[in-house]
C-alpha cells in the first residue's frame, strides 16, 4: 500500500487544522449522549406553568451537561476530510471516464429522410 504525506510547518499547522474545520463544519463540543431528559416538574397549583425539564444527575449527583468536547480531534478530523476528498475526487473522475466511455461506444447515428422529397 502507498503511503501519502503531507508536510505542514509546525507554525501553519493550528491555521490549517483550524480552516478545514471551519470550512467542514468541526463542532467543538457535541451532544452528550448521557444527557437525557424524559421527565418534566409539573407544578400541580399552577398547571398552566410551562413544565421545567429535569437536569439528569450523574451517580454522584453532579448535573450532566447536555453537550461534551468533540472527541474527534481536529488533526482526525482534518484527515478525515482530506482522505473524504480525495475517494470523491477519484469517483468523479472515474464516473466521468465511464460516461465518456459509455458515450463512445454507442451509436447514435440514425438515418432520417423525407419521403415526399
């Protein structure tokens, strides 16, 4: 297997993570997959109150909060998209390939002609 690199100066590297994640969409935090809410305080005196959620608590007690750090860092995540780009650029070329050879091997030459001429 081939082996790609790239080099990037260690001054250039926090710009260049930093754009492809702007660029791409890189959310630095995600939703907390603990954090689920299923159950509101329903205040019995004053149902027409707008029922408050209740904040999940950890086993110690401590709130879960609804979002985390992205695990995905964003070197794996510039990665990710740099080898993203690259497998979509060889499927266009290679579809367009195939299109044009597709194209070619048909025939599309028809004979037409006035009959009254």
């Amino acid at each position: 297997m081939a082996i790609f690199q790239l080099e990037i100066a260690d001054a250039d590297v926090e710009r260049v993570f930093g754009a492809i994640c702007s660029n791409y969409g890189w959310p630095e935090n995600i939703p907390n997959p603990e954090y689920v809410v299923d159950d509101v305080v329903i205040d019995p005196d004053n149902p027409t109150v707008i029922p408050a959620p209740i904040i999940p608590l950890d086993v110690a007690g401590n709130p879960i909060l609804p979002t985390i750090p992205n695990p995905e860092t964003q070197g794996d995540f510039t990665h990710r998209i740099v080898r993203q780009f690259l497998s979509e650029h060889v499927e266009a070329h290679e579809i367009n390939v195939a299109k044009r050879a597709a194209a070619a091997a048909v025939s599309a030459s028809v004979v037409i002609t006035d009959p009254d001429a």
